[in-house]
C-alpha cells in the first residue's frame, strides 16, 4: 500500500458535501492547518494535523509539508472545446474592429472556419496537440477537463475528435470527459435542411454511444443556429442512448435553452447570458448546473452572465473556461477565476465551490471527485499561498504550486 500524507496547511478547503446551490456555495469546509491522507490514490483521512496524525505512522510514506500553503480539490474545467485543428486569430482581430461573432460565423467564417481545418487534422495530430494543451491546465491545476467533438460536423471527423480524447484519457494524468456536440454548427449545404442535419448527427451520436466514445451529448441552442424544438428532438434522444446532457444555452439571444435545460433533466445548462429570470427560477428549484463561462462574454466583449443573481436566486453554479478556437482561446484558469470575481462579484468561496464539487456534479462525478473527503480520488492542488483569497487577488497569475492526481505529483511548478 503506498501512503501519502499533506500536512501543516495553512488552509485544507474540502468542499465537502454534494453538489451546492445558492448560499450554501459559500460553505467550504475550510480546516485550519489541515492534514490529509492518501492511500493508494484514494483520500483515506482528512482534518487537522494534530489530529490525524496521531493516527498515522509516518516512518514509511511520503511527506509533504503544506506550511504557508493552502491545499484544495484540484480544479474541474467542465466546458471545453479541447481538440480542433487550426486557428482563427483574423476574427479575434476583426471582433476587436467592430465585427460581431455571429456576423463572421453568417459569412461562413467562425465554427464553419475551424470545421475545414479540423477535418484536415489527424488522429496523431489531435492527440500531439491535445496533449500540450492539457499540460497547460494541468499546470493550472486542473485535474480533470470536459472536451466537446463539434468541428467535424461528418462521422470521421467527429468520431476522430472523440477518439483522439479517449486516447488522452489514457496517456495524460489529467481525467479527460468526452461529449459529443455533432449539432453545434449549420454548414452551408445544410441551410434550410437543419432537420435532416440532426437525423444526421442522431446516426453518428449511436455511433459513438455504441464505441463508448461519449459520455455526454450537447447542441449548440441559439438563433440562426439550432431551435429549442431541434434541441429537444436531438436532447431526448441521446438520453435514450444512456447519455447525459449538457446544452449551450441563451448565449446571445434569450430562446428559451435554459427552461429546456430544466425539462429534460440536463446535468448543465452553460452560457445563460441571456437566460431569463423564469429560466433561472426553474435552475434554481432543479439538479440542473449552471456553468457560466466568463473568459468567453469577457472575449467577446459580452456582458457577463448574471452569476451574483443566480446564486442570491438558489442556483448552483459551476465555472469553465470554454477554451475553443473561436469565441474564447484560453485555457486560462486565473483569468476565469478573477472575472467571476471581479465581474460576477462572486466570492472567492463561491468560486472554488464552482471550479470543485460544482463542476463535478456538472460531469456526473461528484460521487468521485471534486472535494477532498474520504473514499474520493485523490486529486488535490497545493498553491504557493496560504489562502484561497490570493487566487483573485493575485490577478491573472497562476499560483499553484503542486498538482497531485490519483495520489501522486504529477507537477509542480516550484
Ligand atoms: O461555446 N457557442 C458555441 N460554441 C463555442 C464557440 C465555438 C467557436 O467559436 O469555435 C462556445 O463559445
Ligand atoms: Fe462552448
């Protein structure tokens, strides 16, 4: 049995607990000078030094002292568009000249953009740069990241995206979850024809529940892109494949995703900018996430969505970055966590409970991951402070100093 043991933190957060809405994201389980104990990659103890480690014998294992550091559930991105091929800074460029996201995406740029590039990018390929980018958020201290297939739009190129994160799950220490988002653009020859496009991807979708290539399905439900009713078709039939939902929701015009989002049970509705105050409500009343994506309104000049009012309104709230080639191309977990808090005046508290167990419960994982409790994984994060307050405060800068996943320091940035 190999032991583990972090103890002396100046500040052990455990976010404890399931899942959190409304003012209870406040309640972290913040332990002063805290110890924890891993056996065999899974949390075996956890409280404060004195009292746990009277219990253990510390001759045979390895120790690491947290003294001056706060230690916390390492960070959950549960929204990205991982693999793609190409870029398209020209629009960052145009956007900054006044263009809009969806007017470039109208003229057959945008998602259409990336789609050409993807479907002209390997299998080796998708995984040579997946796995520098995972590198990346795992320096963040992200310890588990969601990715979206979507720039594809035909069966090889989907199924290849979805391949090429299976194959990262299996290579890189970062937990990789895949979702099949098959409806997240109408290419041109599919104009007018939008239903035949999603019976389309329905038959890729079986595909890929068939080879246990995805464990969640998503559509992109926006104006001139997929209806609520298209949405709903798409929805009700991966849940009949066995797979969970997710859904891009009221981004850019208020359609109504987020009351969908609550009817069909999905685990996440994200974006919400414009969702509506009844949508919230119903958020609020269900087990549905809302993972708000402030890296993405803060790129493309947006406002923000309204997290302070979802919280006060009972919802539980995740935060991710949405990292893609398009509306958002950054990876950044500093970034995302100073706009909530500046932004979305989100407290720091409120914060990690959106990037921990919040995140997980958006993943169907909060019964493995996500808190440092006894029986889940040990995916634990140490930063170079001693308290979570500096992760906002220390604006933009990354500040985490060690990464330990399954039990073992897979980086450390000292
Ligand atoms: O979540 N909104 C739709 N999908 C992505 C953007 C994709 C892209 O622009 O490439 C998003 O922001
Ligand atoms: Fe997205």
């Amino acid at each position: 049995m190999s032991r583990l043991i972090i103890k002396n933190a100046a500040e052990l957060v455990t976010c404890k607990g399931g899942p959190k809405h409304g003012k209870n994201m406040s309640e972290i389980g913040r332990i002063h000078d805290g110890c924890v104990v891993v056996e065999d990659g899974i949390i075996a103890d956890v409280g404060t030094t004195d009292e746990v480690l009277s219990k253990y014998d510390t001759d045979d294992c390895m120790v690491i002292d947290a003294s001056g550091r706060a230690v916390l559930p390492g960070l959950i991105d549960s929204h990205t568009h991982l693999i793609f091929g190409g870029y398209r800074a020209d629009e960052f460029s145009w956007r900054m000249r006044g263009d809009t996201y969806m007017s470039i995406m109208e003229r057959g740029g945008g998602i259409t953009s990336s789609v050409r590039a993807t479907r002209n990018t390997s299998l080796d390929e998708f995984v040579e740069t997946g796995k520098k980018r995972l590198d990346k958020f795992m320096a963040m201290g992200v310890t588990t990241v969601e990715g979206k297939s979507g720039y594809g739009l035909d069966h090889d190129t989907e199924i290849r995206q979805l391949e090429a994160m299976k194959k990262l799950d299996e290579i890189h220490p970062v937990d990789v979850v895949p979702t099949f988002l098959g409806p997240h653009s109408v290419l041109p020859e599919y104009k007018g024809k939008e239903e035949e496009f999603i019976d389309y991807m329905i038959e890729v979708m079986k595909c890929a529940a068939d080879n246990k290539l995805a464990e969640f399905a998503d559509i992109f439900c926006e104006k001139n892109v997929f209806t609520v009713e298209q949405s709903r078709r798409f929805l009700t039939e991966a849940k009949k494949l066995g797979l969970n939902l997710k859904i891009h929701a009221d981004e850019m015009v208020q359609l109504g995703g987020t009351e969908l989002a609550v009817e069909l049970g999905c685990m996440s509705a994200d974006h919400l900018l414009q969702a509506s105050d009844r949508g919230i409500e119903m958020l609020s009343e269900s087990a549905t996430i809302a993972t708000l994506l402030p890296a993405t309104a803060f790129c493309l000049k947006e406002e923000f969505a309204r997290g302070r009012y979802m919280i006060d309104s009972g919802c539980a709230v995740a935060l991710a970055t949405d990292f893609n080639p398009g509306s958002c191309f950054t990876n950044s977990m500093p970034l995302v966590i100073a706009l909530a808090a500046l932004h979305m005046n989100m407290s720091i508290e409120e914060i990690v409970t959106a990037l921990t167990i919040n995140a997980a419960a958006a993943l169907g994982r909060d019964s493995k991951i996500g808190s440092i409790e006894k029986g889940k994984k040990a995916d634990i994060i140490i930063l170079e402070y001693p308290s979570i307050h500096f992760l906002p405060y220390h604006a933009g800068v990354n500040i985490v100093e060690a990464v330990i996943k399954n039990g073992e320091i897979v980086r450390s940035n000292q």
